[in-house]
C-alpha cells in the first residue's frame, strides 16, 4: 500500500529516526506538536494543534480533511495514504486518520510535503525536527506540482480514481454459493476480491473507492452513483451459478460483461440473476425512477462510454485469462442495472462459477483470490495508460469533469 513517490524520494533530509516532538517556528510563535505512530506504524500528528500553529484552516468534507495552508488547500482522504494537491492525488507514506475524536495528518505533511511546495515560505531542519517560517516575500508554488510531470511506479501519472463494487451484501447473499466453503455465499467472496483488488490498485498509485467494505447491501441503481465526477472507471464483482439441472456442475469459467442490451439468451440469464438483487432493496432506486434499461440505454451520455466499456473489457477478461485456470468464456453485452447509472466505463466481471467445483475452490483459495485481484488490477493500469497516451493530458485525470 506504500508508494513513494518521485519527487518524494528526491527531497533531501528525511532522517532516519523519528522525533518525539516537532517544533513549528512561526513568525508569530513556537509551538512543539507531538509525533506519533498510528495503529499501521506511520508517523502522525494531532492535526488540530497543527494546524494552529501553522495559523492554517481544517475542514472535513465527506471522507475528505481539508487543511488549508498559507492560502494553498491540501486534501487529505482519510483512512487511504492519498492527498490531492494542485489537481494531482498523490501517493503518501501513510494515510490521515481518526482516532477517537482527533483528526491526525501524517508527518510527512509536515518534514516533506509543507517544505516542498511551500518552500519560499517554510524551511525543514531535520536534525532538529523544526519547520521554520521564512519571514519576507510568501509567494507560493503553488505550479510546481502541475508543471512536474511525475510518474508513479506503475508508469501512470497520479491522479486516477476507481470504483470497485462487490456484488451483493447484506440481506442479499447473492448465489449460495454451492461449491464453496459452508455458509460461504457469493456476497462474501466478492467483498473478500473487492478488498484485494483495491490492495493492489492501490499498491500502483490509484485512489479506490468501495461501494462497500463490509456486509451490507447497496441499492443497485445506487452503486453506479459511486463513480460519477472524481472517477474513471468503475469495476463490479460477481460470481456466476447455474440452476440445478443435469451437467450444471460442468459448466465452469470466467467472463466480463459490459453494458448494452443482451445479446445472448445466457447474456439475458446472467443479468437478470443479478438485476433480481433488487428484489432485496426497499424504496425507489434512481435506475427505476429513469425508467428501466431501455430508456438508459438509448441514453447518449452512456453511449458514449459504451467503446470505452467494451475495450476496458477486453482488457480485464484478457487480464483474468493470465490468473484463472478455468475457461475463458470471453467478453459479453448485457443489460445489467449495477452498470446503469455508472457515468464512466463501466463492466462487470463473472469471476467464475460457484456451481463448479474447481472454479468454487478457486474463487474461496486466498492465493488465486490474490492473483485474481492482481490481474484485474494489472488490466486497469494498461486501460488507464492507453487512455493517457489517447488523451495526452491525464495529469488529472482522475478530477477531470
Ligand atoms: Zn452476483
């Protein structure tokens, strides 16, 4: 979940042992803020007495803490080792997070990431552990972030957000789940990819936002509603089953669905069978208010990311094709209500069957849930440089409109 980033590794005087204590020398007064380690062993610091000292404004704002520095926003997303500054996410060493009722921001908020952008303005002594402020001229630099065309290690720039979406949950346990372990459903293992494949999206420099991380349900015309604006693309978990009949246990193998009117009789099964999760909801979802599939459908605004789906795909399913033992049953066209009211490329993956017993012991085996999540990860980052070499401007990508 680490990632340095390169112009990080560049900055000079990080030292080796961690501070107690950091002294904050401003123009109006001292004030010495106290270093601690969170629960995962990163460096932080109490953000309220900070952000005082540095005579500076913090605003919480969705899973956002905002903190306002000599005039220049820094946002933080608490809980995941990212800030966006200047247009950019950013990787950092470790996340902001809350314990108890403080807000804490990361250490290298202040040894790294204050002095850099901010360097006419604050100067960091590492052996004494002292941000000092410059008196005189405060001009900021604000551009140098936009102007530093910065590589993360995955060779993407920063900046691009995705949404994973584990299927099911809650009341809606999806497939029973047949060949997996007892009292193992589908609902289980789709959260159990989902926070794998966010692992290891993150692991190459790309923010994650979950449609669920615990057992809980989300109304399906609601999930698309997480990859809207500050999003890119959008990626849904399943697993696949058949009804019992004869043979249906031979039935096995992996497929990536994107958004369009079904084009198969099986296309037709598997998206009813997950369209039929909204029989668990209650209340309207915005997918019925608009009228069903058909009128979304035909909607220009998803057309247009119809080409973007189907190679995004493509590309996933040729990804799962490197992981999975089973049989690769290619890419399909289906009208699945998750992927409707997505406004980004958007698929949904049938990791495998849960009515097939190699494929069951596959999708419940920690190893191949790894390599799994991998692979999908992998196809997200070859998606994502295609769309930068397209576009030639994905230093934010990730926020653009
Ligand atoms: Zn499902």
């Amino acid at each position: 979940m680490i990632v340095q980033l390169a112009l990080a590794a560049a900055l000079a005087g990080s030292p080796t042992t961690l501070p107690r204590e950091v002294t904050i020398a401003a123009v109006r007064g001292e004030a010495r803020i106290p270093v601690r380690t969170d629960d995962a062993g990163s460096p932080v610091m109490p953000a309220a007495p900070l952000i005082a000292a540095l005579d500076g404004r913090l605003r919480l704002d969705g899973g956002w803490a905002e903190v306002v520095v000599a005039d220049q926003p820094f946002r933080f997303l608490v809980g995941a080792p990212l800030y966006l500054f200047s247009s950019q996410l950013l990787p950092l060493a470790g996340p902001a997070s809350v314990q108890g009722d403080s807000l804490f921001l990361p250490y290298q908020f202040v040894a790294e990431i204050l002095p850099y952008y901010l360097a006419e303005r604050y100067r960091w002594d590492p052996r004494r552990a002292r941000l000092e402020e410059l008196r005189g001229r405060t001009t900021t630099l604000a551009g140098r972030a936009a102007s530093n065309p910065a590589r993360l290690p995955s060779g993407l720039r920063p900046g691009h957000v995705v949404t994973v979406d584990p299927g099911h949950g809650g009341v809606d346990p999806g497939n029973p789940g047949v060949f997996f372990p007892r009292g193992t459903h589908e609902k289980d293992v789709t959260l159990q990819i989902g926070l794998l494949l966010r692992d290891e999206l993150e692991r190459r420099g790309i923010a994650v936002r979950m449609t669920r991380t615990t057992d809980t349900l989300i109304a399906l015309g609601d999930r698309g509603g997480y990859c809207t604006e500050a999003c890119d693309l959008f990626v849904s978990l399943h697993v696949n089953s058949l009804a019992r009949r004869r043979g249906y246990t031979d039935v096995r193998g992996f497929e990536t669905f994107f958004l369009a009117e079904a084009r198969t009789e099986d296309a037709a099964r598997v998206a009813k069978m997950e369209n039929d999760a909204v029989r668990f909801e209650t209340g309207p979802s915005p997918a019925d208010a608009a009228g069903g599939l058909d009128f979304i459908v035909k909607d220009l605004q998803l057309n247009e990311h119809l080409r973007e789906s189907a190679r995004l795909a493509e590309l996933v399913q040729r990804g799962l094709d490197g992981a999975h033992t089973s049989e690769n049953r290619g890419v399909k066209q289906a009208g699945f209500m998750v992927l409707t009211t997505a406004r980004r490329p958007a698929v949904l993956v049938e990791m495998g069957y849960s009515t097939n017993p190699q494929d069951g012991r596959l999708l419940t085996t920690p190893t191949s849930q790894k390599a799994l999540a991998a692979s999908i990860a992998d196809a997200v980052v070859e998606y994502l440089r295609e769309y930068e070499r397209k576009t030639g401007t994905a230093a934010d990508s990730g926020i653009r409109r």
